[in-house]
C-alpha cells in the first residue's frame, strides 16, 4: 500500500480555521493526479481522515483543509519537522478531455482545494476560468496560486466582497455557452442546485437563460428537439470510513450502480448521481 512518512515544511493559518499545510513527499507528487486525494492518520483517532491534493510542486504536496473536528484540528496544530502518516495518492481524479478547449470551474468555499490543482494542470493546454463562492468575504481563497491568465469571478453570499452578491449558481448560466467542460467541488447543496437547474441546455443554440432546461422537466421530446447533457464532474466530499475500498462506509447510488466514492471517485459526473441517501 502507499503508505509514507511524510515531513511537515509548512503548516500556515491562511483564512480563519483553513490550513495550508505542505509536505514533503516526493512519492506521492510524482504520480498525483488532479483530483486525487490522500488519507492521514491523525494522532490516535482510529480512521483516517481523507484530503484532497491541492497542489504539487517538485517533490511537496500542498493541503488545504478546513477545521471541521478533533482529526482536522491535530492537523492544524502539527509544526515544521513534525512527521504524518500519509496513504496515497488515492482515488480517480479529473479527466479533461484532449479536445476540450475552455474549462470552467466552480469552487464553493473549501471546494476551492482540488481545483487549484487541476487549474495549475491544465492551463498550459486550455482556457481555463474559475467561479469561487464563499460565505462572506474573508472567506475568499487567495488566488496567487493561481497561473496567471486563468479568469477568476467571485462570488459572496452576504456581497461583503468578491464580484458581486450571490451564489455560484447565479452566475453559471453566463459561462455556459463559452465552457466545453466543467469541474465543481463544493457542498451538496450546491451540486444539487447545478444538477436541478443548469445542466441541460439547447445545442448548438447559443445557451442563454431561456435556453435552460430543468433537468425535472427534461424529457425524451427535448432530446429530439436537440436540447442535450452539459456535462460536470464533481468532486464528492462524502464521508469515508477505510478510504481504500474495504468497508464500503462511502457506497453511493449512482445510475450506473452502487459505486465506492474512495476507489470509484470521489470523482463522479454530475449527472450520474443519485442524490437521496448521499451524506456530505
Ligand atoms: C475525497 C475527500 C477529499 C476531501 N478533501 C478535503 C479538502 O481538501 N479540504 C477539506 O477541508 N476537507 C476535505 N474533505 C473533508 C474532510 O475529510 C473532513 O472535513 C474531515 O475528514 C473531518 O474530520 P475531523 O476529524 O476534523 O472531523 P469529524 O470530527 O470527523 O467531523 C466533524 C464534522 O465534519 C463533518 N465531516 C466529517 N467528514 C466529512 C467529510 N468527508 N466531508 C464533509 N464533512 C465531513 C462531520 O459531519 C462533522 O460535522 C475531503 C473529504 C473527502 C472524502
């Protein structure tokens, strides 16, 4: 199994109770995918707690991760030359298909984490352009990791900053016509607006508002009349007992049956789930 021992060289307080945490571990940079995560054990709790890989530089992986409970907080407290036990890279992470040209985005808060990676991944190829959406402005991620010439919106819910006051999906139907491939990470509420309201759309029409389709009311009659699937992958947070595949504790219904979101996802099209009994 890839289980290393991993050196803290940083571990900073970058937004209030969300750590950037590096370490050194050049095993696991050196074959990391966008999307990908990893398990650390965490003092003495019993399960390991899964993150994303939120960036690689050389031999280093970058964590991003928000304080949630008693594993997450011994993270935030581990220091500089502090060792972690760290299992992977894990899991199947982003595709981005080789004819794809203008990638869209969308990072709800925390979900900000694995997209920056891929944003780093892909912006040499492709055009890429980033929707973040925060709470309240010091919630807002700091974009300097970023490539330069990715076009970035943000977005607040009470407008104490950002671009304007909203959600992430206020805004998505002005991006729709220009995107060839989406990505999001974010809380569920936030996939189930997506799905509900913005993932079918009038092709080749240019996709206006109007030209949107609830999925609700989506039928076989609208497929014929040319309206057909925005595709998106997501990244989904749900929570993970063995995070190797073992336990089945993260099973999820999908349309293409029971999948395993450690081994199977976390990433997982949009479309393909099915959002009763899914806990994040
Ligand atoms: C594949 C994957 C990638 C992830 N990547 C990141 C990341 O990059 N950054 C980040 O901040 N978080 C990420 N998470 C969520 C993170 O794993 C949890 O927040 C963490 O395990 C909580 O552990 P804890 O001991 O601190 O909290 P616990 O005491 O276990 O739980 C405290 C609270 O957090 C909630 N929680 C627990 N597990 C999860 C979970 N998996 N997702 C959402 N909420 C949870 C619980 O419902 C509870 O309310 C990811 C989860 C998965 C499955």
């Amino acid at each position: 199994m890839k289980e290393f021992m991993c050196t803290v060289i940083s571990n900073v307080e970058i937004l209030p109770h969300v750590n950037l945490m590096w370490l050194e571990a050049s095993q696991i940079a050196a074959t990391a995918q966008p999307g990908q995560f990893v398990t650390l054990c965490c003092g003495d709790l019993t399960l390991r707690r899964p993150l994303s890989i939120h960036q690689v530089n050389k031999r280093q992986i970058a964590l991003l991760f928000k304080i949630a409970g008693k594993g997450t907080l011994w993270l935030s407290q581990r220091r500089e030359g502090d060792r972690l036990n760290v299992l992977g890279p894990l899991g199947k992470g982003f595709k981005v298909e080789s004819d794809s040209r203008n990638l869209l985005m969308l990072a709800g808060g925390i979900g900000i984490a694995p997209l920056v990676f891929l944003a780093q991944y892909a912006s040499s190829q492709h055009s890429v352009k980033l929707i973040h959406g925060a709470g309240t402005s010091s919630e807002l991620y700091s974009l300097s990791p970023l490539p330069s010439g990715i076009q970035v919106t943000t977005v607040t819910e009470d407008g104490s900053g950002g671009n304007g006051k909203g959600l992430i999906t206020d805004i998505l139907p002005d991006f729709l016509e220009w995107t060839d491939q989406m990505y999001a990470c974010g809380p569920s509420g936030m996939y189930k607006g997506m799905a509900k309201l913005l993932c079918r759309f009038k092709s080749p029409a240019p996709c206006a508002s109007e030209e949107l389709v609830p999925s609700e009311t989506f039928t076989q009659d609208k497929a014929e009349e040319g309206y057909k699937l925005k595709k998106c992958q997501i990244s989904l947070e749900v929570r993970m007992g063995c995070g190797v595949g073992a336990c089945y504790g993260c099973s999820i219904n999908t349309k293409k049956g029971l999948k395993k979101v450690c081994l199977d996802g976390p990433v997982f099209e949009l479309d393909d789930i099915l959002w009763e009994g899914v806990k994040i």
